[in-house]
C-alpha cells in the first residue's frame, strides 16, 4: 500500500487543513482535484478514515508546491490530542479511499 507521512504544525492543528507537497499529486485519483477558492471547480470525492471519523472531501491545489483535502480534520486532530510533531500516516486503502493513523512523537 502507498503511503504519505505528514509532520503536524501548530497551525495544522489549529486550522485542521493538512497538505501534501505537489509531488504527491499521483497519490490522488487526477479528478479528484479542484480549485483553491471556495466557489472554484470541485473535483470528485475521496474518502478519509480517521478513527471514528470519515471525511468525504476533494483535493484542492493550493499553489505548484502544495495539495489539501478541501475538509478540514479539525475534529479528528482534537480528538488524539494532537500536538506539533506528531505524524500523520495516510495510506491508500483502495482506489478513493485513505487511512489516517495518528502517532504521537
């Protein structure tokens, strides 16, 4: 399985938008893409599976260096009680669905 590890900031915690470089767009299924700003272009779904939470959502193309599910994890951050440094692990599970696991630093 493929797998991306995201290192939490502060104000990833804060605001619950994670990101992925630009080079992990292959990660994501091409139509899932959509526009940055809020009225923009969506693309289709993907599922996040984060512990009791599920996050449907696009992708949105935040510049040329970074890529965001459009949902924010907020809930799901507050809920392991995340803290800057943790790890995100995020696995594709299959073809539009993905795994986040917390680990604590």
């Amino acid at each position: 399985m493929d797998t991306r590890d995201i290192t939490l900031s502060q104000s990833t915690i804060d605001y619950g938008h994670i990101s992925f470089a630009g080079t992990d767009a292959s990660f994501f299924p091409k139509d899932s893409f959509g526009d940055h700003g809020r009225k923009g272009g969506r693309g289709l779904p993907v599922v996040f599976d984060a512990g009791d939470f599920t996050f449907e959502t696009d992708i949105r193309v935040m510049s040329g260096k970074r890529i965001s599910p459009r949902k924010s994890f907020a809930s799901y951050l507050k809920s392991v009680r995340a803290r800057a440094g943790d790890i995100l692990h995020v696995t594709r599970v299959a073809g539009r669905e993905y795994l986040v696991e917390h680990v604590r630093s």
